[in-house]
C-alpha cells in the first residue's frame, strides 16, 4: 500500500458523529477504488461501522484514539491532547508521512492550531488561509480565501493568501494565469480598510507574482466569474461564504413554498422537477464541501460539520487530489521561485 | 402644503440619472397622493422630467442646484461643497426644517459625511449607522446595520447601533421588545473580533435596556426569523447584504438557465409563472430599497444607486413613513430613558 495516496479520517468529528464519516469514507472508496484509508478514533465504534462496509474494511487501517475534541473546546487547551485525541492522531500521521493527508469535520479553531503546530508554515507564511471552491456563473470555479482560520489579518497575511490562492487555482483547477481580486465594500482605492487597501498596493506593485492582480470587488459579484482568486481575512471571508450559503437555503425554501402554494404551480413544479435538481446539484453546499488549509507542510482538509454523508465523500475526495497533485511541494516552489515572498513589493 | 410631510429628492445622484429618480417620485406619489416633494438638482432637466408627470408637478416644488457630487468623489472634497450640490441642499432642506426627510441614491460616503456636518449626531450616538430591512422567513422583517456607514467600529458603537436598531424595530415595524444578535463567525462567546466580544459583554449586562440580546447570529441564519435586528460593523454588514443580493440574483439566472433548458421545463415555467413571480417579488432588492442613516437629528434616505424607478419609489415612501412615525423623536427619547447612553453597562 503506497502511503502517497493514504487519506487519514478524524471519524469522531462533524455532527452526524461516526456513521456519516465512515460512511463518507466508503463513498469515496467506491467512487475511487484505488483510495487507501487510515481511520482514527474510537476503535470499537469504527470497527462496528465496518461491518457494514466490507470494500472500505479492506481498503483501511484503523488505529485507535481515546479521546475526541469537543466543538467548543478553545484551541489553547485542545493542542495539549495532540497525541490522545482523533484530531491530533489524523495530523500525525500527515507529519509523519502515513498519510498524504488528513480529513476532520471537527472543531476548525482547534484543527488549525493543531496543524499549524504539528506541520508548521511554508517558509515565507506567516498564518495559513482556509479555502475552498466555490461555483460561478464563468468557466471556472472560484477559490475563496481565507473562510474563517484568521479572524484578524494584516496586509502582508493578505498578499500571502493571493500567492497561495493563485497556485491552488493553477494547480487544481488548471487556471494558467488566475485573476485575484480582493474582497472590499466598493471597487475604488479609497474604499475599505487599511489592511485592505495597503494590500493591494502591495499587489499593484507586484507584477511579477504568477497571478494577474485586478483590484476590488464587491459581494454582490462573488459567484459572477469576475475572478479566478477571492481574497479576505477569515472574518469577512467567512460572513461571505455563510450568507452566500444561507441565501441559497432560504430561497430553495421560498421555491418550495411557493411551488406548493397552488395546484397549477405543483403541476409545474413536477414538470421542472429535472430542473431543480439541476439547481439543488449546482446548490448543495455538500457538492463543495472541503477546504484546505493552505501554507502548512502538509495536507489538512476540512469538511463541514453539518455535511452527509456525500459531503463527507466530497472532502476525502478533495484532500486525495490536492495530494496527487502535490499541492504542497508546488506551492512550496512557486513561493521559492517569488523568492519566499521576499520578492513581494513592500 | 404642510412641511412635515414634504420629502426632499436629491434628483442627481443614482445610476438611471433624472428619468430614474423623477420616475420614483412620480411612483412614490401615485402610491401616497398625499406626499408632497421638493426636488432638487439641474433645474431645467427637472422641468423637463416633470412634463410627463403631470400630478408630480402640481405636487412638487422645484430647487436648482448647480453642482452635482460624483460617485467617486470623496467624502472630505464633498463636504465643501455642501451649499451648491444637489446633495448638500436636500440636506440643508431637512436641518431648516423646509422637509421631513431627504432621500438621494448618491455617493453613500459623502452623503453620510456631509449629513453628519449639518444635522449632527443625537446626544448619546458617536456615529451614524446605515440600517435596512430585509425579507425573513418568519412573522417580521430584520433591521440590519451598519451596512457600510462606518469600515471600522469600537465596541460602543455597536452597542449604540443596538439600541438604535431595536428603536426603529419597535417604531416602523412594531416589534415589542426586539431580539437583537450581533453578526459573527460563531455563536459561542470566545468567537469573533474584540470588539464584537466586548459589545456583546455590555449588551448581556445591560438587562434595563428596550431590547432582548440573545448573543451572536451566523450569517447563514440572517433571514430565518430567529432575530429582529441584526448588528454588525459597516465592512461587515456591507459584506453580508452584498453577498445575500448577489447570490439572489445568481440563483435567478441559474433558474432562469435550467428552466429553459428543455422544452418540458419550459412548460413546467410556464405553468409555475405565478410562483415565480412571488420569488422575484420577494427577492427583488428593489422592494426593499432605502436605507436609512440612523442616530442623525434628522432623516436621510439612501437609495441604491442601481435602483430602478419601483425602488427609487420604495425609498421615497420609506423615508415618507420615517416621517410620519417620528423616527428622530423617538429614538432621540428612547435614548434620554436610558440615559443618553451613559446607562450602558461598561
């Protein structure tokens, strides 16, 4: 069994506890057979799991964690349990190359200290960045960053976001020349805050970065295909993200109200029914569940709390390509080749 | 003609120009023949409008003014010409008392710049915030703000926004005790920025105040029903509102995409228009178009710059019912019981 493509799963983490996540592992499996596994956490609960998942049985090791990080345990307090606890145990093995990388639903603050500790930054990063992809009305997904790891960020964070935003859209969505904008109240110079805006002086004057920086842009055309790259610190990314998210939930549940509100619309609705689900597909924050932490050694995916069964799938999917794709060691050169962002403009 | 009833329509500012913004008065007063309107800006294109708005002439006054403020101009340069813009004299027209309220769709920045100048803040409010309604699942409308008045916001302020917000929720929507919630990446307490913890702090030990705190809202849940205002800092809640009407009309075109991409879905349209037609009525941004500054001894209404004439006349009679209930009087009294602010618990 080649570890290079070994996907270590915290199975204690996300709200639906150790079905949905044993579950999402044997989907992933069974949508790619040449997946391998490494399960972590409480050993007598997965083994009662496998039972009903004979492929996934044999297609991974198990390895037992006593304990489990709570959702709201502080993140001071979680790193202490790195070696006792499922979270810890999945970052281990990412570290010492067991695993290509890991998967956890669990608590993001905690999962986050823990990586960066354990695998450390990418020479050049200050902090890493969560990002995730995101449909567009373009040809492209688009990647977002960062969706909640750094509540506070500063402009040099900001311009490292974009360099690692840019690579992951070269790298996994094949973008050769990914256009970054950054995340503002208004697309003039003058708007926004100073971090903001002192980074994208920094950006304008950075035109040898492997991304073509085109200022600005505002909420309201997130999903437009204006940009390849989004960027934002954590706290505003993750506002953008969850209103988009919960937009979209409010108004599939207006559809549905309205579409029972007559005879004739239920009519119609039954004849659109393909459609909908076309629109559900494209919607279903579960078809775009995963987002990695960028700039540590190492990959660490998460998969959001509230996801199924198929959201889990989706995330154990996401990590397996960022490690075929090396997603590390390329951001690691491209930040080599931008001299370890001592080449950014200050 | 009574002055209290009387709305002051900066006629220049907004996207759609003079044909836009004399359309929605004319709209506005077709709705309500009672309003009165003072329109001011480029005095022969006003004339030139009003020809085919017959009733709107016989029920507006007409003021020249000979400059305009541009949408990128800045809000220190814009200030100074108060006296001889459109926008600078629909402002002096409500501190003179020669109107009740004052709507203008023009630069925000400089609008609440040159607003703050003339009327001032009430006693007890540092700075002014801009508020809107939004559509919610549940029985009531929510009152959001900041929306973009202020990038950058201490914790008194927010607790400020807090009480101004529960006042208009009381006053225009006729909310008893309003639940207010603070917008942040997570609902525990440890969550979010310094300033968020420490307004929520002052707000849980501020149990005399007319509101009901109930902690932090995501901003997945901003239209449940689960608050009736919702408080944030300008950057953020501009974010939010931004995100929530972009993905609205995202998942329109998408609608609109999959709807007409069979020839049974086109029937199922066809058949389902009445549902449709409630959506967009429900979504449309213009229905809820005019955002107030509140904490200003006086009522300015924003309207979208990219409003059309339905949501021009939807600010217009906004600003006409902020009137009417006597929105200034009272926030300015609800502050006097509480002490001008100085009752909140530091």
């Amino acid at each position: 069994m080649s570890t290079t493509s070994r996907i270590a799963i915290d199975a204690m983490g996300g709200d639906g506890g150790l079905p949905v996540m044993i579950g999402g592992a044997a989907a992933a499996l069974a949508a790619d057979p040449t997946l391998r596994l490494l399960l972590i956490g409480d050993e007598a609960g997965i083994h009662a799991e496998l039972q009903r998942h004979a492929a996934l049985a044999a297609a991974a090791d198990v390895r037992h964690a006593p304990e489990t990080i709570a959702s709201t345990e502080k993140p001071t307090l979680a790193i202490r349990r790195a070696k006792t606890t499922s979270m810890g145990l999945v970052i281990s093995a990412v570290k010492s190359r067991e695993a290509a990388a890991a998967v956890s639903a669990g608590n993001t603050g905690a999962l986050m200290a823990m990586a960066k500790l354990s695998l450390r930054t990418m020479k050049g990063i200050a902090r890493p960045a969560l990002a995730a992809t995101l449909p567009t009305l373009g040809d492209n997904d688009l990647v977002m960053l960062d969706l909640g790891a750094n509540t506070e960020c500063d402009a040099d964070n900001l311009v490292q976001f974009a360099v690692m935003g840019a690579a992951y859209s070269r790298i996994v969505l094949g973008v050769d020349t990914p256009r970054v904008r950054l995340l503002n109240i208004g697309v003039e110079e003058l708007k926004g805050t100073d971090e903001v805006r002192e980074a994208a002086d920094t950006l304008r004057a950075s035109p040898h970065l492997p991304l073509r920086f085109e200022g600005f842009i505002e909420a309201d055309r997130l999903g437009r295909g204006e940009a390849d790259v989004i960027v934002s610190d954590g706290f505003t990314g993750n506002i953008a993200l969850k209103s988009v998210e919960g937009t979209a939930r409010f108004i599939t549940d207006l559809l549905r109200r309205a579409f029972t509100s007559s005879f004739r619309s239920k009519a119609g609705f039954l004849l659109s029914r393909p459609a909908f689900h076309m629109l559900k597909t494209h919607l279903d924050p579960n078809n775009h569940n995963g987002a990695v932490f960028l700039g540590l050694n190492g990959i660490i995916v998460k998969s959001h709390g509230g996801a199924d069964i198929g959201g889990v799938a989706n995330a154990i999917s996401v990590a397996a390509k960022l490690a075929r794709d090396g997603i590390t060691e390329r951001i690691t050169a491209d930040l080599g080749a931008i001299g370890h962002g001592e080449g950014l403009a200050k």
